[in-house]
C-alpha cells in the first residue's frame, strides 16, 4: 500500500504548526513543540509528519483487515469535516454530543440504533401514515433527536477497532470510555493537551479548519487506500486458487500419462514373453 501524506510546507501553509499560549500548554508536549514565538508554542512539523505517516499506516492496515475506525468531533470547527470525511471512507462518525455508556453499556444504547432503524424503515414505506397527524409528528421529532444522537453509527454493530478524536480535551469522556474498553485511540493533540492520553498521537493544531482538514482528509485516505487493497486482495486470491488447480489437473494428466505408458509397455513386456516361450516349444520338438 503506498499511502502518500503532506510535505511540511504544505502543512506549514495550513496551519497545523500553530500551538496554543505558552502558560496553557502541556509539559508532556515538550518534545513536540519546536520553539516559542510571540508568547504561542510553534510545534514541530516534522514530528507531527512522522506521526502522522504512522497513523495512517496504522488506519491503512486496520482497514485492510475490514475493521472499523469510529470517527468523534463534536467540536464546532470539526463537525462538517468529520461527518464528510468518515461518510467518503464509509466509517461511522459523533458529531453531536457523545452518548455516554456507548463503549461501556454498547447493548443497551445500541437498542437507540435499532429503533432509529426501524422508525425509518416504517416512515419509508408509508407505516406510519395510518396514525394522526400529531403522532406523525412526534415520531418525525423522535426520528430527528435520535438521528442526532445516532444518526452517524447506526451501523456500528459492535465496539469499534479504533477511535479518532480531534478534539481532545473536548471528548474526555470518550477517551476515558475507550480506555476501559482498551479501543486503540488515535487523536490530533495540539500543545495543550496531554499526548499519553492517546496510543497514536498526531501533534497538530486543533483549532484551525484548515489544519483540521488536511489531518482528517489524509487520515480518511489512508482508510480508503486500506479498502482499496482489501477489494483487490480476493481477487488475487481467486487468481491463485486457479493457478493451483491447473498446475492439480497438469499433474494428474501426466500421472495418467505416465500409468498409461507403464501398462502398454507392460503389454509389450508380456508379448514378446509369449513369443519367446512358444520359439522354445517348437525348438524343443524339432529336437
């Protein structure tokens, strides 16, 4: 899989170098923070590709294993980008406030999804229209709370793979759930948050659209490119089943083959036997 990311000056003109005030940053983001300008932390772009570089192969190889990465920002700067870069990669994705017990009592709050599902179904088919136009109407606001709530996962049919955050100090309960359960959690982590609260940190401002964007996007790329290569892996597979059953049929003709030779120049063994013994016989009599 080659899974190609930014180059530091195109992360540069993004603004993904720009940490927070350096009397609101985290020690722990000392070897992520390049230098100090104008009271503001300016992190090292390039940790933060380096990092980065092993997210994605990280999301690449769980998505070529067919797992699930959950996406979760529900940050205001972050909430169309999540929603539009987990729909392209086909994962499900909280963008409203995170539901909690969701890792921690999955059984209980997947009950949520189910009925959101049904409540769908029955408006698709015209179900629901036998009722009065008030319970019409509050099973259309029952569909949108619920559409707001599980809207993004209704096809998570069991604990995801993976979790990545962007928003870290904003998704701690998040965190803490994907702690418990032991999800593998993958987040941007700006200067003013502490990075061992993640397994795979990327160091990036958290803040800023743009360099919101271009992390997501490419960590979305990455997912697709895993997908890719799980598509094309069956195939190959196939490809070589056939190839094994041809070489099966070429040696079980040349087995034949060879059994059919042995048997005629056994014949001819046999033949030539007889013909030698009836030569005796007459020898013998003459004599």
């Amino acid at each position: 899989m080659q899974i190609t990311t930014p180059e530091v000056l195109e992360l540069l003109q993004n603004g993904v170098h720009f940490g927070h005030k350096t009397s609101k940053w985290h020690p722990k983001m000392r070897p992520f923070i390049f230098t100090e300008r104008n009271g503001v932390h300016i992190l090292d772009l390039e940790k933060t590709k380096e990092q980065l570089e092993k997210v994605c192969e990280y999301a690449a190889t769980l998505a070529k294993q067919g797992k699930t990465i959950l996406f979760v920002g529900t940050k205001r700067q972050a909430k169309e980008l999540i929603k539009k870069y987990a729909t392209s990669c086909k994962m499900p994705y909280i963008v409203e406030r995170w539901l909690g017990g969701l890792f921690t009592n999955f059984s209980t709050v997947s009950r949520l999804m189910r009925t959101l599902q049904t409540l769908k179904k029955k408006q698709e088919a015209g179900e629901l229209k036998k009722y009065t136009k008030k319970e019409q109407l509050e099973f259309q606001r029952e569909i949108e709370r619920l559409e707001k709530l599980v809207g993004g996962i209704t096809e998570l049919k069991q604990l995801p793979n993976a979790i990545f955050v962007v928003g870290v100090r904003e998704e701690k309960t998040a965190i803490r759930e994907a702690q418990k359960k032991r999800v593998p959690i993958i987040g941007i982590a700006d200067s003013n948050v502490d990075p061992d609260t993640l397994d795979w940190c990327i160091p990036a401002n958290d803040d800023a659209i743009k360099s919101i964007e271009i992390i997501v996007k490419t960590v979305s790329d990455a997912i697709q490119i895993g997908q890719k290569s799980r598509m094309e892996a069956p195939q190959d597979a196939s490809q070589t089943k056939d190839i094994v059953q041809e070489k099966e049929k070429v040696n079980i003709s040349t087995e034949v083959k060879d059994t059919n030779t042995d048997v005629k120049t056994d014949v001819t063994i046999t033949e030539q036997q007889q013909e030698q013994k009836e030569t005796e016989k007459k020898t013998s009599a003459e004599l």
